[in-house]
C-alpha cells in the first residue's frame, strides 16, 4: 500500500515539477506557484523513509 502511494507521489510530484517549471518560465511568473511540489516532495521523504528502513526494522523484529 504504502509503496503504491510513494509510485503514485513520484509520479504526482514530476507533473507538479514540470507544471512549475512552465509557469515560471512566463513573461509575468507567479511565484507561489514554485511552492506547489513541496507537498509531494515532503510526502515522497516520509514514505522513502519509511520504505528505506522496513527491512532493517523486519531484521530487528526477527531477533
């Protein structure tokens, strides 16, 4: 479940990039606009966290 939702955020996370980098590029840019994948990117760090330390803590379960 949890590796399903990281897939689906990496994939939510370089659409916002890309969106981001085309409203920047504008004649007039709105800059809050650079602000919109940080909420992909903080959830992509917890759940690449979590999924980075699942077989250390499934080793220390096992002894």
């Amino acid at each position: 479940m949890i590796r399903r939702f990281h897939r689906w955020m990496a994939v939510f996370f370089t659409v916002t990039v890309i969106a981001t980098t085309i409203a920047l590029s504008r004649k007039d840019p709105v800059l809050w606009v650079s602000y919109v994948p940080l909420l992909p990117l903080a959830l992509l760090f917890f759940t690449g966290g979590y999924l980075f330390a699942l077989p250390y803590l499934a080793k220390r379960r096992k002894a």
